[in-house]
C-alpha cells in the first residue's frame, strides 16, 4: 500500500469512513457550494471544478479535521480560497453549459432581468477584495467577524471593504441609470 | 439608497445562484484536475505521484459513496472492462440514455451521458450525418465502453443503414468535449441484412452480438432466413454467424420482442462464454430460451445452442409453460444463474388481459425462483423491459413495470422509482 508523505499509511476502514464521510458532506453541501462559487465567480464549470477541489482537498486533510461543523467550515473556506484562487488566475475559459438552466426564480420575479444583469455586471467591475466582501455579506449573510476570518483581514476592514464597495456600486447604477 | 441596493444585491445574488440546478455533478474523489492548469506541479495535490495515489484513494471514496446511496452506483474509479471490481448489486456508475431531441415534428434520437447517482448530463452526443437517430445501446461492464447503433430508418424504408460506433466516457475530464468519445466501427452487416433486432456488448466490450434481420423481411414473411445472431470481434471488424436455416419450425432468434429500439434482450456471461435469446419458433407460437456457446465458429443456431428448460408453475401466466406465453423482455444474468422474462399468458383472451409478469427461472434447471413484479397489460402501454441485472440477478433495472414512463431498481422485492420520461426511449448500463 503507498502512503501520503509525512503521513502513516492509510487503512482500508480509515479511508471508507474518510470517502463516505466527505461524500456524505458534498451530498449536503454542494448545490450551496457551487452557487457561492458562482457568484463569485460567474462561470459555472469554475464553480463546479472549485468545489470538487474543495471536497477532494478535505478528503486529502479528513484525519486532520474532527467533528462535522470543522469540516464544513473548513470546506466553505476552502471554496472561497479556491475562487480566490481561481480569480487571481482568471484562465478560466468559457466552457459548454452541460447541465438545462432552470427557470426563472421567484427573486428572478422580482427584480427585473436587465436591472439585474446591470447589478451583476457592476459587482463583476469591483475589485475582488470588495466582491468577495459583498457576497459574503449579502449572499451568505455573514457577521463582519466571519468575514473577517474568511478574508484574513479586521473586522473594521471588512466594513470599510463593503461600505466603498456599495459607494463604488451605487455610483455605477446611478451613472447607468 | 444605501438600503435598496443591499437588497438589491441579495435579491441579484440569490437570483443567480438560483440558475445552478439543485442537483450537483458528481464527486469525483478519483478524478483530479490534470487539465488547465498552468502547472500540475502547483495544484494543492502536489506530485503526480500523490496524485496517482490520491486516485487510488477515490476509488476506495467512490465504492464507499456507492454503499450509502439509496439507488446505488458504482465506483467512478477507472478499472477495465471485465475486471468486475464493482460490488454485487450495484449500479453502474453511468448509462447512456437515447433521448428524443428537438421539436415534437422532426425529433431526433440522441445519446445523452448521464450519472446514475444524479442523473447529471456528461455528454450528449447526435448520431454524425448521414445517420439519424441513435436506435440502440449497449454496455461493457466497466460503465465507461458502450457501442451505439445509429440507423438512418424512417418510416416505411426498406433499405436503412446502420452503423455501429464505440462510446468511450471519461467523467473526470475537465473539457466537456473530453468527457465523451466517438469511433465509428468498421462491422459490416451482411446484405441484405438492414436493422438490428437487439444488440449486447460483451463485459470485456471486445465483442459485439447482434441480432439482425432485413426489413423486407417484415414486409414479406417469404424471405429466406430472416433472422440471425452475429458476434462481431470490434477490434479487427471480423465476425461470426449463427443462423437458423436448419429450423423446421420456422424459428428465428428473436431480441426484443416488444419494443422498436434495440436493447440487451441478448445477454452475455461474465465470463464471455455464453449468450442467453430468445427463439421464437414461427409454426407453434412459442418462445424457448438458449444459451448460445459464442466460443464455437459459427453455424446453426439450434445446434450451437442448449435450450433452458423453463418449466410451468401454478398460479405463474395462468399455469401454462413460460414457452407458450406471450414475451416481451428476456435476459440472462451475467452470472448465467437466471432467466428474466416478462410474460403473459397467451391461452387467455378474456377482458381485461392477463398482467404482464416478470419472472425469474433458475437456467440451470428452468424451475421458477420468483415473481418480481406485475402489471395490468392494457392496450398502448409498454411492455416491461429490464434495463439491466446485477450478476446474480438481485437487482435489476426495469421499465414500464409501474406504469407508462417509469423506471426504477427492482431489489430483492423492494422496487426504489428513478427519474424517467416519455423523452427516454431506451437506456444502457
């Protein structure tokens, strides 16, 4: 049996519980996942392969991880570094869509479809600092101390962040509009 | 203004969330990102060999995640055809499905690559011109080879043509054009032998058994020899026939007798010894099951065959021998320990009809081993078709067994439904 460097070999019973655990995990998680993935990083193969990292990373790193709320946290940090990381290289080219977009939802409804595209776009137009801030705020709905955590940065930044990031967004709408 | 575009932003956000489906791909422990990326060396899984290790690992993690499903499929790790590393009763990883495509008036039949656990779409691929319609599937035992039949058939043509072609997966693949590949096989159906009446490919996906007929056949029951059984080696195109010219009771090989498309109603051993069809016999009406030595080079059908001796059984199809009832799907068990036939009693002409009944004999001694399942036969529903059989025959994919447009896995008596539609013609595992 080969064995990671630096770490003991890996028993069978060990590597089931790790496979059925992190599938097990992905099978709550992931559809959450890659719509976080998503919009940060508006390509949706990116999500995917985003998380799939995250999840075989996890796996790499399961002894290391105890209870199921660390694994989750750490899988959730794992894909936001991953779209950082992805962002940073932005070789990710536009790929065939395989899976049937649904229709539309009711958020969809309410607010109108080019308003939106407009919003979207603009937030793609932010630095990435400030995009990630804003989709942790208001997709994920985080307190600053989490955000905080996740971006390594102060509290008192992740406002400062958020707070120029809606400046630079309404100056943006208001210009289009 | 500072409020309205907060909500705004979430209102947008969650909006396009939204446009990711609700089901996710599937995990691919096994299957790690070589493709587009600068440098394999920086990706967090480090050297290639970890990554060769790591895979190993997923495969371990996939046959795991197979174990807690509730329809269960198999391992996604790479293994070769006939290898068997997939635990007993479970499902494939992924099927091909043909799948009517495009408007109502002028659909076409295509191959859509799914995931069995998720139903995810790998790959969808049109049958290339001058083909029309993918018309039949089959799968070798790895869940990654199928061969595809593609006819350019329309209705009331004599002369269709077909052409085989290989289908070989890979689910990891980054680029959705490298998740499926096409090759056209050079097997060549001797004139003036059109159509295919059921198709199986062997577990080790080295061969390739037809059952072919000329259309004009069907038009004019005159022709000579109508039928035969066709292996074809897909390696080097050459070909072995069994067919049924010293039959004095008009028999022919039969496949599918119940559907259009052409499906596994022949099935192949593991071990690639044998062939289990179905012989209808033209004069008396009735249906024998045979193994077929596919070993042999060829030559009569009946002599290079044993028939199943599939007995009667009380309260089974009215009490009347299997051989007499009305067939529609027929396979043997990879194992070859069992027969699966969906029946109905012929002798009957009272209303309502006698159900359709799917039944599971011992091929060895023909006696019945279990009902698995029936349904009312009423007039424009389709009959029952098994997909798929586990070796032993314990699980078992069906259709139409709870109604038009359904499928599901038949376990050991428990029947779990899987998603199907009317848009799904016929599926391979």
């Amino acid at each position: 049996m080969a064995w990671l460097p630096g770490r003991p070999a890996a028993q069978p019973a060990d590597t089931q519980t790790a496979a059925a655990a992190v599938t097990a995990l992905y099978e709550q998680t992931a559809v959450s996942l890659i719509r976080l993935a998503y919009v940060i990083l508006s390509d949706r193969q990116a999500a995917e392969d985003v998380v799939q990292d995250a999840f075989c990373n996890l796996y790499r790193r399961f002894d290391r991880l105890t209870d199921s709320e660390t694994l989750a946290r750490y899988v959730r940090a794992s894909v936001i570094n991953g779209c950082r990381s992805a962002l940073r290289r932005r070789a990710v080219r536009s790929r065939k869509v395989l899976y049937e977009l649904p229709g539309a939802s009711p958020e969809a409804a309410v607010l109108g479809r080019e308003e939106r595209a407009d919003l979207i776009r603009a937030v793609e137009q932010l630095p990435q600092r400030q995009r990630e801030a804003l989709v942790l705020r208001f997709y994920l709905d985080l307190p600053d101390d989490e955000i905080a955590g996740l971006m390594h940065i102060r509290p008192v930044t992740v406002r400062s962040t958020i707070h120029r990031a809606l400046d630079a967004l309404g100056q943006t709408m208001k210009e289009g509009s | 203004m500072t409020q309205q575009l907060e909500d705004a932003l979430r209102t947008a956000f969650r909006a396009k969330a939204a446009q990711i489906p609700s089901v996710p791909p599937p995990l691919r422990l096994d299957a790690l990102p070589d493709h587009g990326r600068p440098d394999p060396r920086r990706t967090p899984w480090g050297s290639p060999g970890r990554r060769r290790l790591l895979a190993g690992l997923g495969a371990a993690a996939a046959v795991t995640a197979v174990a807690i499903g509730t329809v269960v499929a198999s391992s996604s790790a790479p293994h070769r055809p006939g290898q068997g590393t997939r635990p007993a009763g479970t499902l494939p990883a992924y099927y091909v499905a043909l799948t009517n495509h495009g408007p109502r008036a002028s659909f076409h039949t295509i191959a859509v690559v799914r995931s069995s656990r998720t139903g995810a779409v790998l790959a969808s691929l049109q049958a290339p011109a001058p083909y029309r319609d993918f018309v039949g599937v089959s799968g070798a035992a790895d869940d990654r080879t199928f061969v595809l039949e593609a006819s350019n058939w329309q209705r009331n043509s004599l002369n269709p043509h077909v052409r085989f072609y290989l289908l070989r997966i890979t689910p990891g693949a980054t680029q959705p054009a490298g998740r499926a590949s096409l090759r056209g096989l050079d097997l060549r159906l001797p004139s003036p032998y059109n159509a295919i009446r059921a198709m199986a490919l062997s577990p080790d996906g080295h061969s390739l058994a037809v059952v072919a007929y000329p259309v004009a056949a069907v038009h004019d029951p005159g022709t000579p020899d109508p039928t035969r059984i066709i292996v074809y080696d897909l390696a080097t195109g050459s070909s072995r026939t069994w067919t049924d010219q010293d039959c004095r009771d008009n028999c022919s090989p039969a496949g599918n007798l119940a559907g259009n498309f052409t499906m596994d109603t022949i099935g192949w051993t593991a071990d690639g010894g044998h062939l289990g069809f179905a012989l209808l016999t033209g004069a008396s009406g009735q249906v024998q099951f045979r193994l077929l030595n596919v070993r042999a080079d060829g030559g009569s059908v009946l002599a290079g065959s044993q028939p199943v001796p599939l007995r009667a059984a009380p309260g089974v199809l009215g009490g009347v021998n299997p051989r007499a009832a009305i067939w529609g799907a027929s396979l043997l068990t990879p194992a070859g320990n069992a027969v699966i036939i969906d029946a109905s009693n012929a002798q009957s002409n009272a209303q309502p009809w006698p159900p359709q009944t799917l039944l599971q004999y011992s091929a060895r001694t023909g006696a019945l081993q279990a009902v698995l399942g029936q349904r009312p036969t009423t007039p424009g529903n389709a009959a029952i078709e098994v997909l798929w059989s586990s070796p032993d025959g314990s699980t078992l994919l069906v259709t139409g067994l709870h109604g038009k447009d359904s499928a599901g896995v038949l376990h050991r008596g428990r029947y779990t439904a899987i998603p199907w539609s009317g848009q799904l013609l016929s599926a391979a595992w």
